[in-house]
DNA sequence: AGGTATTCACATGAAACTATTCTCTGAGTTAGG
DNA sequence: TAACTCAGAGAATAGTTTCATGTGAATACCTGT
C-alpha cells in the first residue's frame, strides 16, 4: 500500500462509525452487574453463605454445571456482594479464588496451597519444603487473627483428576485446628459425576451444600446476548434475527454463554473488517467457522512434535484415498520422523495417538475389520475440508517440511 | 450349500523402563536478637 | 539462634517401549448332500 493510500486508510476509518463500544464486556473475564436466569442460583447461594454476616461458618457449598453456565460469574458475584456487606458491619471476611487448572500455578498439592498461602499475603519458596510444612505456613498465615475465610476452587475436578482427594481431605480436616479462623470452601466443578469418586469423608464435609446450574436454553441465551450487546455494540447494529441465531447455535452446544458471546464478538470483528455498518447473520456463520478454525489451528500448535507428524501423515494419505488405515500412516510416519531428525515412536505409541487425535475431535478414528486382511483404525476427517489444507500448511511449516 | 477353522493386521492391556519433575533433607546462609 | 535458601538424594510421575493377548470377519478348507 502506498504512504498516500495508508493515509487516506486511517482517516477513513477513525471516520466510521465504530459497531464496538466496549468491547472487553463480551470477554470472559468480564464480571456483570446483574447475571439474568440465575437468580434461583444466586439466591441460594447467598442463603448459604448468610451466615457469615453473623460471623458464623458458612456450610462448605459445591457447584456444579457445564461450561459457560455462569458458575464463576454467580460465585464471583454473591461473594463480592457479601464482602462489601461484611465490610459495612465491622466483620472480617477474606475470600481467594483460585483457578485449580492453571498449568505451573496450581496443579500440584504444593503449588496450590502455596498459592493459596501467598493468596492471604504471606511469600512462600516455589519448591524445597516438604509438603506438610507449607500446610503449616498456610495455617500460621490464615490462623493469625480471628476472621472468616471462603476459598473458591475452580475447577476442581481437573485437580482432583490429576492429583487425587488427599488435598481436599486435608484442607477439610484443617477446619478442625483453626483456633481463631473459620474456613468455608466453595468448589467448582464442571463434572455432575464428580463427587461420585471422591473419599466418602471428604463427599459428606464439602458438600454439605450443592447448587447445581442448568444449561441455559436458547431463549434465555438470547437475553444475556441482548443485555451484553447493549453494553458492547452501539445501537442498531444488529440485522434482523442475529441474536436469536447466535443464541440458536450456542443453545445446541450444551447453552454455554461463553460461546456465544465469543460467537457474538468475532461476528462484530469480522464485519468491522469487512467494513460493514451492521453485523448480518452471515457474520454469525463466518463467526462460527473462524472461531472452529482457530480452534483446530490452536490444538494443533500444541500438541507436541510427534502428534503433529503423526497428523501430517495421515492428512498426507487423506488426499489421495478417502480412507486411511494405521498401517499406510506408520509407514509415512517413520520416514517423515527420519527426514525432521526425530526417533521414531513404536506402532503401539503412534495407535494411542491416534486415538489422542480422535479425543480432541480433529480426527474420526473407528476400528474395522477387514476380514482375512485384518483388523485396524479407519481415519478420516472430523474437520471440514476447507481447514484441512490450513492444518496441513501450519503443520507443514512447524515441522519444517 | 453350509459349517467350521484359519488368518491377517492391527487393537488393547499390562509390565518394565527412562527421563523428567516433585518432594524432602540437611547443610549453608542470613538476619535479627 | 531461628528462619530461610539451596543443592542434591530419593520418590513420584509421565511418556514410551516391550511383551502378550485379543478381535472380527473374509477366506480357506471340510463335510455331507
């Protein structure tokens, strides 16, 4: 572009008119004033938490509900509401959330307490103290002068999954040598199942309470949309029908919120970009495949050296035959290893990849059998063509092929 | 024709191995008394 | 002297290999008509 051109560029567009007022309220992190359909949520949590203002311990509460269901937003908010209330009466209440999946920050039973420590502001090392000591640190810390305490795990069950229940076994039995302080834990959990496999001791002290979060249906998606929007776009952006559309495909995905906010604020970015003055339901469709795309091209950067070959191969047979079998990839696969300079894994390994591969959704991988020629996986692809070639030229050039 | 046995090409499981990460211990260091 | 920090030993863990066993149906091979 020339310098003329790149000028006249700029102007127009601090001309526009902007769709985007605020754009950061349909981000995830963004905590509303007021949280629709969950006022039965919030009330009984607010009942459970009462107490409190009493300077009584609040029973233990539980919270369970798929993603994007406004878990966080309805702990973040009642626990918000009742600091400022305790703070008017004189009552000392601290509270901590932590997000338990959180790599190298709490996803060990030291990390999470040290964290957990540094949390109500005392330093403690990174690592080289044993385990019980940091629980004693933590304790010191907290214990030191008479006050309430709710600690908020966020999702919890991914800890639990890795590292097992002693942690909340232990942080349960911490209650009982609390002189001064009383703790109350709130834990998150996306998996209704969760608490089915916990120690029962630990089940029945931390879920004296549960509230349990429903998915929201398309109808009261399309409220939140509205409330956000109105927060997030200037008026009269939207054509016909967009909301309800977006709500529409969030609705089918489990009613998870965050999805759609998310569908709603790539939809104004790309119709911004497109110089568009108002955002149309195409938008919402070319939405729904950037943000599919960006997902795929997100697993697919991350996973590690050996899946992605592992990949390549098999999308190097998908172009030419529809199937592909474990075999012809093997093959493949041990020469592309060869060519990039790595160790090729074994036959076994590169099936458990494979099967890898199926889990994150970006293959379908099933087990035939062809009779006298044998049993094995037939691969295809669980991602529409068009991003195929995208997944085949990041991988192409990550690998450096 | 109908029934059974074989066979293929991996899948799937379990145990063993290895490299990395965590946890723990004790020695060294620091700072306050 | 108590508290803290750090390095290295030992334990735990994740990722992988090795070994063993399992699997479903097309095909080969019988068997009796």
């Amino acid at each position: 572009m020339l310098k003329k051109d790149l000028a006249n560029f700029f102007s127009d567009y601090l001309k526009k008119k902007p769709l985007f007022i605020d754009k950061s309220s349909l981000q995830s992190n963004y905590n509303p004033k007021d949280i629709p359909h969950r006022d039965e949520q919030i009330e009984q949590l607010a009942r459970i938490l009462a107490p409190a203002l009493r300077t009584e311990k609040p029973s233990n509460v539980f919270l369970y509900g798929k993603t994007g269901t406004g878990k966080t937003c309805v702990s973040l908010h009642v626990l918000n509401q009742i600091e400022q209330a305790c703070k008017k009466n004189n009552i000392k209440l601290k509270t901590y959330y932590l997000n338990c999946k959180l790599k190298k920050v709490a996803d060990t039973e030291y990390r999470v307490i040290a964290q957990l420590a540094r949390g109500f502001g005392r330093e403690v090392p990174a690592t080289g103290l044993p385990t019980d000591q940091i629980y004693k640190m933590f304790l010191e810390t907290i214990d030191k002068d008479k006050q309430l305490l709710i600690l908020i795990l966020d999702e919890i069950d991914q800890l639990v999954g890795k590292i097992g229940d002693g942690i909340l076994y232990n942080l349960t039995r911490l209650n009982s040598e609390l002189k001064n302080c009383q703790m109350t834990i709130i834990g998150i959990s996306n998996d209704l199942m969760f608490t089915d496999n916990l120690d029962p001791r630990v089940k029945s002290s931390l879920s004296e309470e549960e509230v349990v979060f429903p998915p929201y249906n398309a109808i009261e998606l399309k409220d939140i949309l509205k409330k956000r929007s109105e927060l997030a776009f200037n008026k009269n952006v939207f054509d016909e029908g967009v909301i309800e559309k977006c709500a529409a495909y969030a609705a089918r995905e489990h009613g998870d919120a965050r999805r759609a906010l998310e569908l709603l604020r790539v939809a104004g970015e790309i119709s911004e970009r497109e110089n568009s003055p108002n955002i149309k339901i195409k938008h919402i469709d070319h939405a729904e495949q950037k943000i599919e795309k960006d997902r795929v091209l997100d697993i697919v950067k991350t996973q590690p050296k050996q899946s992605q070959i592992t990949l390549y191969s098999i999308l190097n047979f998908y172009n030419d035959h529809k199937r592909v079998f474990t075999g012809d990839i093997y093959d493949f696969y041990n020469d592309t290893c060869i060519k990039v300079g790595l160790t090729p894994l074994t036959q076994r390994r590169v099936s458990d990849i494979i099967a890898e591969l199926d889990m994150l959704g970006i293959i379908n991988a099933k087990v035939v059998s062809k009779g006298r020629y044998g049993r094995t996986k037939e691969i295809g692809m669980a991602i529409p063509s068009s991003n195929i070639k995208k997944v085949k030229d990041l991988l192409k050039e990550g690998l450096g092929l």
